[in-house]
C-alpha cells in the first residue's frame, strides 16, 4: 500500500534528512516507525504525502507513484490519505462539528452530505455528544478524536499519524491506540504510525521500522524481529545491562515465556543456571521476553544444544580471558 524506494530528502542548508529509505507497508497493517528525535521520521511521515517532496527516490500509495504526478492529480491522490497531528491542529473557531466537515467544504460536499457524514464520523469515534462543543471546551484524548474524524472524512485507505499520541497521558494514549486499532480492523485501514515511545508499538503494532540517522537501520513484523538474532527491536522492547557478563548466555523467548524450560533444564541436564537479569512483555497476546543466565556444569554444552533444538534464540558471550587467547595470532 505504502512503498518508498531510494528516498533521499535534503535541505537547503545541506541537512540530510533521510538517506536513501526503502519502505514497503502491507495493506491493511498497522506499521510503527520508531526512532530518537531528529532521526528523520517526521520528515519520511511528510515525504508519504508529499507534503515534503523528497530530493530524490520514489512515493507509491496504492499504486500510484505520487511523486511522478503533477499538482491537480496530487490533490486528489492527497484525499485518500488522511493525517493526525500530535497538536490536534484544530480550528479553535469551529464547533467539533465544524472542525470534521472543513475538509468536505474545501471539496465541494453539499451540506446535507456533509452533515450525514459528521454525524457518522463522530459516531465512529465516540464523540456523537460532542457536536456542538469549541476546542477548548474538550479533553486532550476528544480533541485528538476529533482530529482522527476529520482525517477519515474523505474516507482515506492511508491513515498517516504524526506522534499523535505524544501529548496526551498514559491512559488516554491507551484509548487513542484501541481506537486506532479498532478503525484499522473495521475500516482496513493501512496505518503508518510515527513513535518514539516502545509501548506505541508494542500496544499498536503489527510491524516496525527503526531509524536512526536517517536511515532504516531494521524493518519486519514485529513478532519476526524479537525471533531474529542481534535485533535492535528486541534489544530495545527487552532492555538487559550491557555488555553482557563474560561466560553469560542471553536467551531470547518468542512466544514460549511462560513454559517452565530453565527448571527443566536443570533436572535433565544437571545443571546450575544461574539469572543475571531478564525482561518479559506480551506482544500482540503472546508472551515474549530475553533472560540472561550463566550455566554451569558438565553437561552445559549439552543443556546450550537442548535450548537450541527448542527453538530458542542463543546470543552467547565470550567467556572471560577469550579476548586475550586470541591475542597475538596471526
């Protein structure tokens, strides 16, 4: 639905914004790009509907490769892709009503349409009593819902979110994100969310791009990258103190978190494991975590092969004094 080939932005004053990006979201998926401040997701967030338009590379949304058309043909383009600010970017003058029709004014919908539409839009999002009421009469979490109205008033297949949960407390963002996942499964629509919050994409996500520098330094379902070795995704969702003891084994559990296989370890392989640290959370209902332990024992390799055959990720450390053996060598 969203594909980005080669994407470079550069600035005037020779920032480089983003640094060749590719990016390619599925139909229908929820995906988190994930990064620090200044790594380049807001700029790569504008550049998918070109209110950025990129130095080079290209912009396919639904099959249309948006950097190729000309101004008339973008407008349109623009109107099946809808965008939510994180500073709701409301006009304080219109009524919540007012506010979710502006986009139909602005494209000729005659007003019996348009007020048919409000009156199911605020429906949708919860906010049917609302109608009537100003800005700043509303709570953070209702005035981004009726951001979120407004951005599906075209009736858009592409749902861009800029940090849009940000502003608000912890709760609130929690409603925000059930609402945003309910839409995404009612309405199918495909939603490119930008975060530098992990449990955005932890409690949203069906996958994850991370940037840094911009750059896609790693991009997958975000099931697929806990399971995948050395990934910035697992580090990040499962934080351990590094670097990682000498002798240790760091153990990565996807989806079999609640299994008791450190007990049976130690009773088929006579074994002493020894935890250092460990982190768990539920992605997407299925528990998944990292342990760091250290195993001691003469059947340890045997205990380290057992872990593997189960299918479980092993990232060892080196065992103390390694570094110095080598030394030397040619």
């Amino acid at each position: 639905m969203i594909q980005l080939s080669s994407v470079r932005k550069v600035y005037g004053n020779g920032v480089v914004a983003l640094d060749g990006v590719d990016l390619d979201v599925r139909a229908g998926e929820i995906h988190g790009v994930l990064g620090r401040s200044g790594a380049g997701k807001s700029t790569l967030l504008r550049c998918v509907n070109l209110l950025e338009r990129p130095t080079g590379g290209t912009v396919t949304v639904d099959g249309r490769e948006l950097t190729a058309l000309g101004q008339a043909e973008l407008r349109r383009a623009r109107r099946g892709i809808g965008m939510i600010h994180q500073h709701f970017a409301l006009l304080s003058s219109r009524t919540v009503a007012g506010n979710v029709a502006f986009p139909l004014e602005v494209a000729g919908v005659p007003r019996r349409e348009r007020a048919r539409r409000v009156g199911e839009l605020l429906e949708l999002v919860d906010l049917t009593g609302k109608a009537s009421a100003y800005p700043a009469q509303l709570s953070g979490g209702q005035k981004q819902r009726v951001g979120i109205a407004r951005a599906l008033a075209a009736r858009p297949k592409v749902l861009l979110s800029d940090e849009a949960t940000s502003a608000l407390d912890p709760a609130t963002t929690q409603s925000i994100l059930a609402l945003l996942g309910r839409l995404n499964a009612e309405l199918g629509l495909t939603i490119l969310l930008i975060t530098h919050e992990m449990h955005v994409i932890k409690a949203a996500c069906d996958s994850v791009s991370i940037m840094t520098d911009g750059r896609i330094a790693e991009t997958g379902p975000v099931a697929g990258l806990v399971a995948r070795p050395g990934s910035l995704l697992t580090r990040e969702i499962f934080p351990l103190p590094e670097p990682a003891p000498p002798g240790s084994v760091t153990v990565t559990f996807a989806g079999r978190a609640d299994e008791p296989i450190m007990s049976t370890l130690v009773r088929a392989f006579d074994v002493d494991v020894n935890i250092l640290g460990g982190s768990l959370e539920e992605l997407a209902g299925v528990p998944m975590g990292r342990l760091r332990v250290r195993i001691g024992g003469e059947r340890s390799a045997e205990a380290l092969a057992y872990l593997r055959k189960r299918g479980l990720l092993l990232d060892e450390a080196a065992p103390a004094g390694a570094a110095l053996l080598g030394e030397g060598r040619p």
